[in-house]
C-alpha cells in the first residue's frame, strides 16, 4: 500500500466527506491527508528515516490514525502500543524494538523522562495535548509542517508495522508486517463481502489500534473512503447510541462484546435498521450471540471469521448469506488453508488437527527471534496453534486452541465446545473453560461462569442442562460462579489469569 497515493486519492475524491467522527468532531478526507503529511515532513525533520521504528502509545484517537499513515507516508515502521501497557511493558517493547521516536501522552505512573535516561536508542518523545521539557508538542509539530507530500520511495518488501502480541510480560514477541501486506485486510475485506463496502458506508470502531482488529478500521477508511465512527473505548450504551446516530452500516466486535450488549436493559429500544453485516472473529462460543443480536436487526448478514495478526486477518470468512454460522467460513483465493497431524501430514476432511496457512498475507516472521520464527514457519506452512477441521463443503471449524483441549481420561475435550453449551442456557451471561489437574483423570474441565442480572442457577441445574448437548465426560467437574471474568486488551477472556489461584478465590 502506498498510503501518500491512496491519501491523495481520497483527498481528491471525497474531499469534504467526513474521514472521522471522533466525540462528534469530524475530520474531512482532505484534513486527513494535509495533517498526515505535515506530521510525516515533522517527523523527517526529526531525522525519521525509512526502516526507523517510531511506536505509539496512544488511547483511539484521531492522533493514532495520524500517527500510524504518517510513519508510513515515509516508509518508517510503526511500533503500536496499547494504552494499558504498564512502564516496565512499554520499556520492555521499546527496548526490543530500539524505537526512535515516541508519539504518547501524558499518563499517570509513566515517567517519560525514565524511559528516555533507559533508553539510548529513544531521541525523541512527541506528546499530545501537553508539552514538557522531556517532549515535543504534537500539535506545534502538526502546525509547523508542510502538507506537502513526502518523496520517499518505498520498498514493499520493507517492514511497515511491528505488533507485539499476546501481551507483552517477558520476551517480547513482535510480529512483522511489510508494506505489500497492508494490502491484504483490505483485498480481503473486499472479497468477503462481495464488494459490500463504499463510500456511502459508514463504520464503527471500538476495538484499539494496538491491535490488528482496530488498524483494519483505519485501512479500510482509506481504501474504500467510508465514515469511520471512532469510540476511546468499547461502552456498550454509547455503542448502541452510535449506531442509531449515525447509521452504521457494519462493525467487528469479539463475542464479549456481543453479550456485554444483549445484557443492557436498553437494547431493544434502540433502532439498529441501518446495520448490513456484522462481524465476530474466530471464537467458536460466538454463534448463539450473533443469532440474538440479528434479532434486533434481521436485515443484517451475520458473518464469522477467523486470522491471526501474524496472517493478516480476515483470513477465513462465512461467504455473505450463509446459514452456517458455527462455521469461520472459507480462505480467500490467495490463501491456502489446510489441516496438519502433529507429524506435519495434511489430514483428510472431517479429522481435527492443527490449522497451517500458506500465502503472500503471511508474516515473513517474529522480530529479532529467528527461533521462533523457524518454530513457527516450517516448509513454508504458518503453525497457527489453533485446531480445526475441513467439512466437505470447504467449510473451516475452529475447534479451539492446542492449549485449550483437555485430555480426560484419554478422551479429547475442547474448551470452547463446553463454552457454546454453557453460553446456550438462557440465563448464563459469560462462560469460560480451563483444564485442571486430576489424579484419577489427568485432566477435567472447570467451568467459570458469570449469570445475568437478577438470574439464579445452582450447579445441579448447569449439569442436567449440559447432559442434554454434551457426552457425559465433557461436562465440567467443578463450576465456579462469578461476578465477571478477566479480560485482555481486545476484550476476549482471559484464561491465563482464570488459570491462577489467587483470581479462582476471588471469584
């Protein structure tokens, strides 16, 4: 993607057209650009040379879309951060990949001027909304720049984006992603809906651009020039009102927060008519959610998917009008998908197995990590850690990750197949299933379950409701009532933290 022709074009054709509505302030297409370009000449004046790391730590502003076309409007690559990362994290990420410049601001417990005596390889912290010794104003550099486009040439085999995935405690992981793959949301997006995406669009963003889920937002902004509708943060009743205000025609959110909205007493009042298609990726405990929110808007497509940010997702995607919605759907053309033994043999359709994947979209590997990059990439084939399964329709079924299978007693249990029973009780708001030790067993499932608002279920009545979907050895020997379940930064349920002792007791 080259982001200064693709600014260019949207400037010159949709000119005046909202970009973003952010707090209900809009950004038109041509403020867009001539802020970008003016950001990315500061940041060349700043000695930013194509390759440089620049990362961002920033809430969903409009400052994060600036960031993130700038760096790439002079072939940099961009470093996103998410806004919940602590000091030692932040240090941790900016230290791994010897970051040069910062674009932030002010936050309680982060001391920049620390980060800067740690870090060598920082030269510059670029802060918004506030200006001190230890940083650079984001909006004086924005007013001193020139709108005028950068002459950068840019290769596309280059690197555009390092994400640092599955939290960021310990060694860093950071997935790489080149400028020729920024194509690949958007192409893919394109497919997948059958080129239900135009200018006359508008969509609502309330996942961060940390995260591949909210940059594809921004991609697809500029690709297709459609509104996009930006929240700081996912807030179930301001989600909804947005909607309704606004029109919105799709969104992507994760199966939390799907359940977060059907529990509001306001749901049903509010009018969701203007919605075409909507989106959850990759959790197989989904399907029921999806279902009771097209309720409410039954003119909508329901569409499930699947990807990781190191295949560039939406990899996999139910085709727009298919019924089978416990289903991520089928690749792309240009993507090849297929299901692997432990022993790296392909298996035949129906087997369960681990899901590999082949294609230009696929990352070239982890940054600074040969190891895990040849652990990860074998014979050309992305090792997904997800299982699944083929039917004979072509259909891909994401049965879980390898993590999440319990061996009981010999026989396989995957976690999100006891979660979709679970989630299938008219009263029970969350679920979630986690393996634990048994001596006798090896292995036995535990259910953690949230019950909706002025609901009551005892375990004797969760067992006899399971008997009736599940075989008897899937059904969890423990079931632990809470309050709600930890989450992690994109809002999917945290097991790790359901795994450790001290949050099991405070439940």
């Amino acid at each position: 993607m080259n982001v200064v022709n693709v600014l260019e074009e949207c400037a010159k054709i949709y000119a005046h057209k909202s970009a973003i509505i952010f707090r209900q302030e809009q950004l038109s297409f041509v403020q867009l650009r001539d802020k970008v370009f003016a950001l990315g000449q500061a940041l060349l004046k700043l000695g930013v040379k194509p390759g440089d790391r620049v990362a961002i730590y920033l809430p969903n502003w409009p400052e994060y879309v600036l960031s993130y076309l700038a760096i790439w409007s002079i072939g940099a690559c961009s470093v996103p951060l998410d806004f919940m990362l602590t000091e030692d994290e932040i240090l941790s990420c900016l230290d791994h990949s010897e970051a040069k410049i910062l674009i932030t601001k002010h936050k309680a417990n982060i001391s920049f001027a620390q980060l800067k005596a740690k870090l060598p390889s920082l030269k510059n912290i670029i802060s918004c909304q506030s200006e001190d010794q230890e940083s650079l104003s984001f909006e004086k550099l924005l007013a001193e720049g020139r709108s005028c486009s950068p002459e950068v040439k840019i290769d596309e085999r280059d690197c555009a984006i390092i994400f640092y995935t599955s939290g960021t405690t310990g060694k860093p992981k950071g997935v790489l992603i080149s400028y020729v793959q920024l194509d690949a949301p958007p192409k893919s997006m394109a497919f997948f809906v059958n080129s239900d995406l135009s200018a006359k669009d508008t969509a609502l963003c309330a996942l961060p651009f940390s995260h591949l889920g909210g940059l594809i937002y921004i991609q697809n902004t500029i690709t297709f020039g459609l509104t996009l509708v930006l929240m700081e943060r996912f807030m179930p009743l301001d989600f909804l009102r947005n909607i309704q205000n606004y029109k919105v025609n799709f969104f992507w959110i994760v199966p939390s927060m799907y359940y977060a909205l059907l529990q509001l007493k306001e749901f049903e009042t509010f009018d969701l008519s203007s919605l075409r298609w909507i989106v959850t990726f990759g959790a197989s405990n989904s399907p029921e959610a999806l279902r009771r929110f097209q309720q409410f808007c039954p003119q909508a497509c329901l569409l499930n998917g699947w990807g990781l940010t190191e295949t560039n997702a939406p990899t996999v995607v139910l085709p727009m009008g298919s019924k089978n919605i416990e289903s991520v759907g089928r690749p792309a053309p240009w993507i090849v998908v297929k299901i692997f033994s432990d022993s790296g043999q392909e298996l035949p359709v129906g087997q369960i197995g681990e899901v590999v994947v082949k294609s230009w979209v696929v990352t070239q590997g982890y940054f600074k990590d040969t190891k895990l990059t040849q652990e990860t990439i074998r014979n050309g084939w992305f090792h997904t850690g997800d299982l699944g399964r083929f039917d004979a329709e072509g259909f891909l079924y994401i049965v879980g990750r390898k993590k999440e299978m319990i061996k009981v007693s010999g026989e396989i249990v995957f976690e999100p197949e006891v979660e979709a029973s679970l989630q299938k009780h008219p009263d029970v708001a969350e679920a979630a299933v986690i393996g634990i030790a048994d001596k006798l067993r090896g292995e036995v499932p535990k259910a953690f379950v949230v019950v909706k608002e002025g609901k009551s279920i005892s375990t004797e009545e969760l067992r006899y409701f399971l008997r009736q979907h599940l075989a008897h050895f899937k059904i969890p020997h423990y079931f632990e009532f809470c309050d709600s379940l930890p989450k992690n930064r994109v809002g999917k349920i945290d097991k790790e933290q359901l795994s450790k002792l001290d949050y099991n007791k405070s439940c």
